[in-house]
C-alpha cells in the first residue's frame, strides 16, 4: 500500500480546516501529520541501525515544538546523539531530511551532542528555540538527559541576560510613540503579535522550568479572564496564518491588503467580494492585537512589582492610589471605583492627575479603568464633571495627547466621544495610509503634543504653532476630523456636522464651534490646494484665503495638516510635501496681512455655490435658486451652520413639498453615535417647536438639542434626541412610533397636551436632595453679541421644556437654538433668544414675567412611576 505523502494529508486536514474555529487545534493535527512522517521515517532508519534508538533522538523546536505548525511552517529540528560515528550520523538525517525536501518543507536542522548544545545557549535565538523542545521520535534516554543537563540547568546569568533584554525590548513596543495597529500586519513580528506572545511563554519557563505550554497560566498573578483573552488572540492570529499559508501556497506572515478579503472569507467573516467582510476581519485582528498589548503590559507591570520594593501610598482629592516613581498603581485593597456616584468623577480624575504631575498610568491601573468604564453610566458623555475635566485637560494641552490615548486605552474616550468611539479599529484599506482611523488619529495628537512641548522635527511649523491661540479646539478637530470615514461619502461634511452636534453637546460657545467644524470640514483643503492648484496664481491665493477667513485659523489649518499628513504613515510627508505646504501658508499670510476677507455671509454663498458646481455638477438654471433658498433662510446663521451637502437635500425637499401639496409634513431620522438627529420639514407656526419637544418627551425620549430655520412658510426644524439614560440606541419601533406621532401633532390631529397627560413611557425619577442643587432662571445679555441667552436650571419632569417653550413663544420671541442637558433629575437648558425685532430681549418687565412663569412650572412636577407601554 502506498501511503499518501505530506503534502496530500495536509491538504485532508486543510480542507476541513476552514469550519474549525480553533488555529491551535488545526496547527496540532498538521503537527501530529509531521510527527508521524518524521517518526516512520526514524523507525525505517532504526530498522537497518537499531543502536539509533538508545543513542539519536529527534526533537522539534522552535514553531514545530511548540505544535503551532502552519501549513508552509519551517521544520526546526535538532538530532540529537551520543557516541556515533558521524557516517552513520550523517546518513541517518540525510535520510529523514532528504524526504522532507521532497516534500516540499524548509528543514533547519542541527545535530548535536548535550556538551555541543550547551555551547550554542549563548546564541539568543537557537536559546529560546531550545526552550520549547519537544521528543518526536528515538531515545528517551537522550532526551531526558538533555532536559536534565540542558533545560532544567539553564545558566542564572544567562537567563537573567536574555530575560531582562527580552522585557526591556517589549517596553520599549510598550513606550513607543508609534502607533502598533498597522494596514498590513505581519502576524509574527509585529508589536504584539505571535512573536512577542511568545516571549511572554518563554520568560515564564525560564522561571519555572516548564515545557509545556498548557500549564504555564498557573504561575501568572493575574485574572483568568485576562489570560483568557490573551490565549483567544494567540488562537486567532495562528488561524489567520494557517489561512495565509493556505491561500499564498508560500511561507508568508503578512496580511496583505491584497490577500484580506480572501482571509476574510476563509476565516467565515463574510464573502470576500464585500468590503464589509474586511472590517469584521480587521477589526477582530485589532481587538486581539490591542488584547495582546494590555496582557504583555501587565505581565511586565507584575514582574517589575514582584521584584521591587513595596509601592508606597499616593492621596489625590479623595482617592488613594499607589505610587513606584512616576508610575500610578491602583489602592492595595478595596477599590476606588466601586461607588457608581463617583466613579465617573475618579476616572477622569486620574487623567488630570496624571497630565498634572506628569504622571504615568500603569497598565495594572489601566486595566481597571478599562473594567470600571463598562459600568459608566449611558449619558457619561452628557455628563457636566467628564466634561468639564475633558477641556481642562485640553485647555492645559501639556501631553494632552498622550492623555487622550491612554483615555482611548482606557475605553474612556469612545464613551465620552461616542463619534469617535465609532472609528475604533476602522480599517481605510489604502496603501496610503498605515494605520486605522484611531491610531492614525491619537498619532496626530501626540505630535501636536511635541509642539506644545517645543521638541517638534521642523523648526517652520513649530514656529507657527507658538503664535495659536486656540489649541484646544485644534485637540478636539483632530480628534473628529476622520470620523467621518466610516459612512459612505464625504467624510469632511459629515464630520463638520459631527462637530456641530458635538461642540453643543460639549458647551461650546459658537465662535468655538465655528471653528471646531471649520477645521474639521477643512483639514484637506490645504494638501489637495498644494498638490493638485497652481499656487503660483493670485486668483487661486485669494479664492484661498477668502475660504480660511483669518490668520488664527490659516495657521491651525496649516498646523493641522502637516501633523496629519506626517501621521499617515513613514515617509508620507516628504521634503517636497513640507516646502510646497509652507509656500502655500505664506501665500495665503500675505493675502491677509495686506487685503481685508469678503464678508462672511457671501463667502458661505460663495462655498454653497462652489460645492453645488464642482461636486453636485448641479445645472445653472438651479444654482440661483438654491442659493436665493439658502440666503433668504431665517435666522441667517443657516448658512453658517449647515453643510452645502445638507443645504442641498434641503432644498430638494422644500422644492418638492413646493409641488406636492401634501408632502409636508417629511419627518428624516439619522443614527449618529451619540444620539438620533430627527429633521422635521413643516410648514411653520407659532409653537412648533415646542409641539416638537412635547412629543418627543411623551414618548420617553430626551431632547438634547433643538433649533429652527425658516423660508416663506416653511420651517426646517432639527432636534436630537436620545433615550433618557442618555444613549443614543434607539429601537426602530420607537423611532418609526415617533414619526408617525409628530405627523399627527403637525397636522392638527393630536394635541401634545392629551399625550403629556397619558405618556407612553413613564419613568421614576432620582430625587436630589434639597439645595444639593441651586435652582436658576436667568437672562444673559453679555454672552453674545446677538442673542439674549437664557438659562434654566430646574428639577426635570414630562414635558418640562414643552411648556418652557409655550412660554417663550407666547411672548413672541424667536428661538434660534435650544441645548437641553440632564444630570439625575435636573436639567440644564440654554435658550438662544432674539425678539420679533429680531433683536435681543431687554424690555425688563418682559424678563422679569417669563422668569416668574417659567418658576411656576417646578409645581407642575408629576407623581410618576416606572412603566413602558
């Protein structure tokens, strides 16, 4: 009988090897195939020399000893022997080499005897091949000396040697400022994958003088789930190099751009012919590789404590921590986290501190952060305390990037920034760019954190940076300026509405978010201006600068886009890249510092009118009259505010209720991260908005954002919502619920007064006890340069902010923009007031009745109790 060769059997195995979700189990059965190939070919050989099988041993190691042989693995192989001669040596591997050859398998190969392999320790990578030794065939005896005499009796130098540079070496991945999630990973030799998992085996077995890798998680001081998770990457990363080798044919460790949609599919994540197929599959393999980089932080952590003296006690504002040099450690006992009152004040505590004292966050300390932010509350990122500490921190700007990536370590950010929590892991597929949306960002930060610190490579820019002013908002632009990659379609427009939503959520003044979305929508403008436009043309400089509209916002663009283009990948930003950047900011400087901008209204007209001619194509016999829409939209910040994208669906709307009678009133819902945004087309009456909020409100939804614009008879009105934890994961039946209920309420049929009376959802509320929070009707006429601006503060009921707006409305005033926040049972409103003059509201007998009516409604609190119908 013929027996099948390698090659055939593993094909068998292969064949199978797609529906077993385990890469351990697949990479053991082709090593049980190579084991009983080199075994029957130690007992043919045996057969003719029988003194073999007390003298010569076969032992795999390396990749093969450890049982991890991928379909096109090498064969690392040490022949091992004691007194023979070197004939019958040399024939004997010859023998058991020559078919392996022949099969198409990398031999490395050494024979030796115990004395000679003791001599080659010195040598750091045949040292650790040795470490996972293992008996495939031929004497016991020999190899048992070998583990007595060899492994068992390492060196204590050598080991501490190899030991110590090992972990020194994964510190320095640990520090580096280089982002470690790459766009073509190498599964073996890329920071925190299979090679660096490895030393984590091979630095236990130096300690403990195991060879089997199962039992090595006992020696770990550290939670199973943790070492769970690090043993689920290492499972997952060896079936994507068994998928690898099986589609290359060829010894290959790179997932290539060109291979992962074929990876994809292999690993069951979809067909490899949708792009959605590569998301799932990069996404996994960055969450093992991320889960790969905290378990080799802690492991370090523990052994640098197990070594060194005790940590001593560290007090800050009410929390103890532990404290070894600039390294924070969580309590000795108890934890800091386990009150749900604090936890969200103590979390983001730790940050400032760290940024404060110039801190560090120990991976152990990380870790329970990482635990803890599973248990934030869900409107964390309404919360006014994270808040508040988010641009104290940004304000400071001192390492405020290294902060926030420990913040995004931390899975702190994603719940603060849900938007840009939506960019976690997010693959760009582009030979361009090397790293996902998130590295790529936090990568930027951090070189803004080298101007901030003077050290930046280029003595130009950082020449530039020193005369911003508003660095914290270029922190925040850089962190939303690609998050608008993970939709379909322009991802400038989206994240400069992103912006919007975030900068109001976030307390941001106007001025502070017009430039927030500016340099959001903006932050290509420059690279695609510099390397596709003749810079050398005045006109093109002018047109240019008029789009910028000052110096402070030139120079953060210019800022902003050489630490992003230096942030895409090594050797993007080239010498040519940097020089023609620089001649196009000190163009643009020149236009400023001798010619005064267009005002601003023409040149938003002027950016609606370019958007609609060079990216809609939109026919000059329209063109007008979108702009004539837009312009005589009331209040005139609508230009200002929306995106020519969104101008433009707009108006294609309103054109079309213009000859569809009965096409108002148009309700349109779109998920973001945060929240839902619902845009309402109607025609426009008195208490619109205030019907609006009432509705949303009797069906348990919060309104966290209101405002309205107005054409002829037409109103346009925008609300965000979310549910009243504060998610913004609203189940589509609500959604669908909502719709229809507004519809109603805008035609007349309902009124919001019968459904305020009758809630759909009815909750309990937290009651705050007495005085803990000071209660406030106030106007602000010192704010804005425009608007009255008036601020509630009251305890929260069922349709509270309904009738706060009957009542601003029953005085005529225009309400241009609401932002609406809860903490517990208190809401924190502000009202952007004008009068039917359009002007601010002054009249003080006026004030002084809308205050005293808007007091009354704290009696309107009902009796409520939980219950979803």
């Amino acid at each position: 009988m013929i027996k099948p060769n390698i090659s055939t059997l593993f094909q068998k195995t292969l064949e199978k090897s797609q529906h077993i979700p385990s890469g351990k189990f697949i990479c053991r059965q082709l090593t049980y195939i190579m084991d009983g190939e080199v075994s029957r070919l130690f007992d043919e050989i045996a057969e003719r020399y029988p003194e073999l099988r007390q003298k010569f041993c076969v032992i795999a190691i390396g990749g093969y000893g450890r049982m991890e042989l991928c379909p096109e693995s090498d064969l690392d192989l040490l022949y091992l022997f004691e007194d023979l001669p070197e004939s019958l040596l040399t024939e004997s591997i010859s023998y058991i080499n020559n078919f392996l050859y022949d099969s198409k398998k990398q031999i490395g190969h050494s024979c030796r005897t115990i004395e000679e392999t003791k001599q080659y320790l010195d040598n750091p990578e045949s040292f650790y091949a040795l470490l996972d030794a293992r008996l495939i065939a031929g004497s016991e005896t020999v190899y048992e000396k070998f583990l007595v005499n060899v492994l068992y009796d390492l060196p204590t130098e050598l080991c501490m040697k190899y030991g110590a540079w090992k972990k020194n070496h994964l510190r320095d991945k640990i520090h580096s400022e280089r982002p470690f999630l790459v766009a073509e990973p190498n599964l073996k030799n890329d920071p925190f994958c299979l090679r660096d998992m490895q030393t984590i085996y091979w630095l236990e077995k130096l300690n403990s003088n195991y060879t089997s890798l199962p039992i090595i998680h006992s020696n770990f001081n550290l939670m199973r789930g943790e070492f769970q998770s690090f043993e689920n990457a290492y499972d997952f990363f060896l079936k994507t190099r068994t998928a690898i080798h099986t589609l290359e044919k060829y010894k290959n460790d790179r997932l290539d751009l060109t291979i992962q949609s074929s990876v994809a599919e292999y690993l069951n994540l979809g067909p490899k012919d949708e792009l959605n197929s590569v998301d799932r599959l990069m996404h996994l393999f960055y969450e093992h590789q991320h889960q790969a980089y905290f378990f080799i932080s802690i492991y370090l952590d523990h052994k640098r404590i197990q070594k060194k003296r005790k940590l001593e006690d560290f007090e800050f504002k009410q929390i103890t921590l532990q404290k070894k040099k600039n390294y924070l450690y969580p309590p000795r006992m108890g934890s800091f986290f386990s009150h749900p009152d604090t936890v969200t004040r103590d979390i983001m505590q730790i940050f400032q501190l760290c940024q404060e004292q110039n801190l560090i966050l120990s991976a152990t300390l990380m870790n329970e952060i990482r635990f803890a932010a599973e248990f934030l509350q869900d409107n964390f990122q309404n919360s006014k305390i994270a808040i508040d500490i988010f641009w104290q921190i940004l304000r400071k700007q001192t390492k405020a990037g290294r902060i926030l990536t420990e913040m995004h370590h931390c899975n702190i950010l994603e719940k603060l920034i849900p938007e840009f929590g939506a960019c976690k892991y997010f693959p760009l597929f582009s030979y361009h760019h090397e790293y996902p949306v998130d590295e790529h960002t936090l990568y930027i930060l951090r070189e803004l954190d080298t101007l901030v610190d003077g050290t930046f490579d280029d003595e130009q820019v950082q020449a530039e940076f020193v005369k911003c002013e508003q660095v914290e908002i270029l922190y925040i632009a850089i962190l939303i300026h690609d998050a608008g990659k993970v939709r379909e379609g322009d991802h400038c427009q989206y994240g400069a509405e992103m912006a919007n939503s975030i900068g109001e959520r976030m307390g941001l003044t106007e001025d502070e978010i017009d430039l927030f979305r500016f340099l959001v929508e903006k932050h290509i403008d420059m690279s695609e201006v510099s390397s596709k436009r003749d810079i050398s043309d005045p006109l093109l400089i002018s047109n240019f600068a008029n789009s910028i509209g000052s110096e402070e916002r030139l120079r953060l663009l210019y800022v902003l886009t050489i630490i992003d283009t230096k942030s895409v990948g090594p050797g993007v930003l080239t010498n040519w890249k940097k020089d023609i950047l620089y001649r196009l900011f000190k163009l643009t400087l020149a236009h400023f510092q001798k010619e005064i901008p267009i005002p601003k209204k023409d040149s938003q007209k002027e950016k609606l009118r370019n958007y609609l001619q060079e990216k809609e194509k939109v026919p000059e016999q329209y063109l007008q009259e979108i702009l004539d829409f837009a312009g005589a939209m009331q209040p005139e910040s609508y230009l200002h505010f929306y995106s020519p994208r969104k101008i433009l669906q707009h108006y294609v709307n309103y054109n079309r209720a213009m000859h569809e009678p009965n096409f108002f009133p148009e309700i349109e819902c779109a998920k973001e991260p945060a929240m839902v945004l619902v845009t309402v087309y109607s025609k426009n009456y008195k208490f619109l908005m205030s019907d609006i909020s009432g509705t949303v409100s009797s069906l348990g939804l919060n309104v966290v954002g209101l405002r309205s614009f107005s054409v002829h008879d037409t109103a346009i009105t925008q609300v965000q919502i979310t549910q009243q934890d504060g998610s913004g994961n609203i189940l589509q039946e609500r959604m669908q619920r909502l719709q229809d209920t507004l519809v109603s309420v805008i035609l007349g049929k309902t009124a919001v007064a019968d459904l305020l009376d009758s809630p759909v959802s009815m909750y309990m509320q937290n009651e705050i006890p007495q005085g803990m929070v000071e209660e406030m009707v106030t106007f602000q006429n010192e704010l804005h340069k425009d608007y009255t601006i008036l601020e509630v503060r009251l305890p929260d009921s069922i349709g509270l902010l309904y009738r706060i707006l009957k009542i601003l409305l029953s005085f005529g005033l225009e309400l241009d923009f609401i932002r609406a926040s809860t903490s517990a049972d208190y809401i924190y409103d502000s009202f952007y007031l004008k009068n039917a003059q359009g002007e601010k509201v002054t009249d003080p007998q006026v004030l002084q009745e809308i205050q005293q009516q808007i007091q009354l409604q704290i009696q309107a609190k009902p009796e409520i109790m939980s219950l979803e119908i």
